[in-house]
C-alpha cells in the first residue's frame, strides 16, 4: 500500500525541504520506491535533489494545471536514488490560476491517482504558508509530517496548523492524519528546547518521532553539491537522524498494520 506524506509547517527555515529530500533518500537506500513532489515555487527540493529547476520543461506546476500528468512531467534524482516531481517558479502563478479551476483544492490528488501504486512512498514538499498549493498537498496526502524547531513562536504556528489539518479532515480528505511531529536543528544544551520538546511530548504523546534531528552543518552543505546528505555524507549526525527516522517511520507503519490505525485523539 502506498503511503503519501504532506511534509508541511507554515513557518519557514523549520527544515520542512531537508526533512522531505532526505527522508526520500532514506526510503530509497532501504530498497523502497519513492516518488518526491517539490509543491513550493523556491524549488530547493528540486535543486536539493540533484535536478536543475530552470531546464525542467514540466513541473507540477504543468501537472496541477492539466497540462502534463505526473509520468509525463517527473524526472530522476540520480543522487537521491528516487523519482521527483520538479517544481520551479512557474508553480508561484498557479495559485491564482488555480482559483478559477474545477477542484482546485484536489487537483494534485486526482493527478496521483493513476501513478500511485508504482510507489511505496509519496512525499509532498510543501511551501512555508497555507496557501492552495498545501491545502493541495493536504487533500492528497494520507497523513502530515511536522517538522518544527523547539522554540516558542514554533508552539504558536501549530496550533493554527494543527487547525487547519483538522479543516481538511473535515472537509476535504477525511482520512488524513498527523503521522508525527519532528523536532528539528535540536540542541539538548538548549534550556527552552528541551522545555519546548517536553511540552511537545506532554500534549501529542507518540505522535512526536523519537528521532531528534541535530544542528548539522552537512546538512546545510549537501544542497549545494546536489545530493541528499543521507547520500552525500552518510556518516554525518544529520544523515544518521534522518537514516533513523526513516526506520522509525517504517516499523511505526509495521505496527499500524498489526494493530490498527492510529488516530488524532492527541490533536
């Protein structure tokens, strides 16, 4: 069964492109098929995946706009070891175009019916708002990935989030829920993150991810050489993080199986 993840946090430099790029690399290394969607005009899932965002001739820009289908418009991140649907500032237009549209809020859904099953895992890279294009990612995905730093005004953001995620569910994609919740460029020196991550635990139980992603300076680089750090230096704290996430992710999944859906009772 295909499994599809909207990685989405409406305020920004929280890691939410990071979390997206290396997970997806993550999943690949174990052996699985993954298909990655850049759903944010800026493109650095695109660049991060070893993908030149200016020569791509269709995006998901082209996709949500019923002008290509997503086997037509993805390409191959090389690096990565995973499918990628590109996205470039062409998709920063869309958000008006789509508001004339038949089933603007679903078009992204409908446009991963037909090629879904070919994947294992559906990763949606949202953009820092909650604009059309993450209420499109939310309608698609089957549950919410929040990545978020262990800071005050981060509390703040996800009540409106979680909000939001609750909107959708009402009225949109019923089955959506929140898969976890990742505490990001997490330092244990830090009084107010561990307060902060204490907080996190109290309120949404093991809806929060053990793994701990750490301030890493190589995950800062790998972007720039093209590469997912879980490939470009694999034995970095970062790419170790997201390495073990994805383990988290996939026994967390074993377990569901075995004993049933979680829920949102947390929430």
């Amino acid at each position: 069964m295909t499994r599809i993840f909207a990685v989405t946090n409406q305020k920004g430099g929280v890691g939410k492109t990071t979390t997206s790029v290396n997970l997806a690399a993550a999943f690949a290394r174990a052996g699985l098929r993954v298909l990655l969607i850049d759903l944010d005009p800026q493109g650095n899932a695109t660049m991060g995946s070893g993908v030149e965002k200016r020569s791509a001739h269709r995006t998901v820009y082209h996709v949500l706009l019923g002008l290509a289908d997503v086997a037509g418009a993805r390409a191959r991140s090389q690096s990565g070891g995973y499918d990628l649907l590109p996205a470039n500032r062409d998709l920063a237009g869309a958000e008006i175009e789509l508001v004339g549209l038949d089933n603007r809020e679903g078009r992204l859904r409908e446009a991963l019916a037909g090629v879904a099953s070919e994947y294992d895992f559906i990763i949606i890279d949202c953009p820092p708002s909650l604009s059309l294009l993450t209420i499109n990612g939310l309608v698609a995905a089957q549950a919410v990935l929040i990545p978020m730093q262990c800071e005050y005004y981060a509390l703040e953001g996800l009540s409106d989030l979680v909000g939001t995620i609750k909107r959708v569910r009402a009225h949109l994609n019923p089955s959506l829920d929140i898969a976890g919740l990742l505490r990001t460029m997490y330092d244990p020196r830090n009084t107010l993150s561990q307060q902060v991550s204490q907080q996190l635990e109290s309120h949404f139980g093991d809806k929060v991810y053990q793994t701990m992603v750490p301030r890493n300076v190589r995950l800062a680089e790998a972007p720039s050489y093209g590469a997912p750090a879980v490939v470009w230096d694999d034995t970095s704290k970062g790419a170790q993080a997201y390495l073990a996430l994805a383990e988290e992710i996939l026994a967390r999944d074993r377990n569901d199986i075995g004993g049933g859906v979680r829920t949102m009772e947390a929430t």
